[in-house]
C-alpha cells in the first residue's frame, strides 16, 4: 500500500463546504492516508517545518487539496510550500522528493465559463496549472495532474439546496481524486 499525504491548504476549514467534504470523503476511502490541515498546523506565523519535511519524506503520493485563490496557491499553503520546499530539500543536488507522485486537487469560486480562452479570466484551469507542473519539474516530482471542480463557492449558508448541490459536487470531486490517487 502506497503511503498518501494530502495537505489541506484551505485557510480556515470550518468555514468550507466543498473542501471539508472532499477530504471527508476522501478519508473514508483512503483511511490510511495522512491528511496534514494546514489551517491548524499553522502557529505563530510559522509551521514545525520538521515534522512537516518528516510527513513529505514518508509519503509515496502527495496530494494538495485547497480552494483556488487569486489564480494560485492560498497563502497559508505557499507559505507552507515556501518553507517546506526548501531548497537542499525538495530541490538541489540534495533534494530529497525525487520520484514521490503528486496530484494538485482545488475548486474554484467561478464557474468553469470564466475559466475558457473566450471566458472573463481568458486562461483555462490548465493553463494556470502550468505553475504547479513546473514547481514538480523543479522537484523532480512525478506530476500526475490536476483535479478540479469550478463553481463551487459563494453560497450562502442559508440555502440548504445550494449548500446540498455543493456537497454532491465535492463528492464526486472525492471520487475523482481518490481514483487518481489509487491509479499514481
């Protein structure tokens, strides 16, 4: 059995809807899988960058699962990412990830429209994923892809059947992760 890390990077998880559900989901079918929430790691400015190294190091499939935010990572995943990645760590002649898979897995606010050549962002989903193949490259890290579901924020806490809608999105979010992640 391959050992899964997924690094929850949305800021603040009591707040989410999809997100919470997808590493639910993904929990139930992937019990042995490590999940690291970034949200509650995260004190006095900085993370035990140790433990964190430790956790990458044992993983076989790294997996970051986080809310699309401002085309990119969320702040508390890149600074994460920033230290964590260090270089002589993730990369450099004394990197230490070379081989480990990874999977980018976000949902986005917008709908997938906004996110076409002809749409308001005039960038797809994998064309702004270009940074996170890159940063694989950098690492040597065997980049098996992204996984997202566009549309899937700004509901309104009062309305059960957007809220509802939400959930079976990020389920079926879940299950597409949790085959890739089988598949890696």
């Amino acid at each position: 059995m391959k050992n899964v890390l997924i690094v929850s990077g949305h800021p603040n998880l009591k707040t989410s809807i999809a997100n919470q559900v997808i590493l639910d989901e993904t929990a139930k079918a992937l019990p042995n899988a490590e999940i690291r929430k970034l949200d509650e790691l995260f004190h006095n400015g900085t993370f035990d960058i140790a433990a964190e190294q430790a956790a990458v190091l044992k993983a076989d499939v790294l997996v970051f699962q986080f809310p699309f935010s401002w085309f990119s990572l969320p702040g508390v995943m890149k600074i994460w990412l920033d230290e964590v990645f260090e270089h002589g760590f993730a990369h450099g002649s004394t990197a230490q990830l070379a081989g480990k898979k990874i999977i980018f897995s976000t949902t986005t606010g917008a709908p997938a429209e906004v996110y076409q050549k002809d749409g308001f962002f005039k960038y797809t989903m994998e064309e702004f994923a270009a940074q996170f193949e890159i940063m694989a490259q950098l690492c040597n890290l065997d980049y098996q892809g992204l996984i997202y579901t566009n549309g899937i924020g700004y509901t309104s806490r009062e309305n059960e059947e957007k809220i509802n809608a939400q959930k079976a999105e990020a389920k079926k979010h879940a299950q597409r992760l949790v085959a890739l992640i089988e598949k890696a």
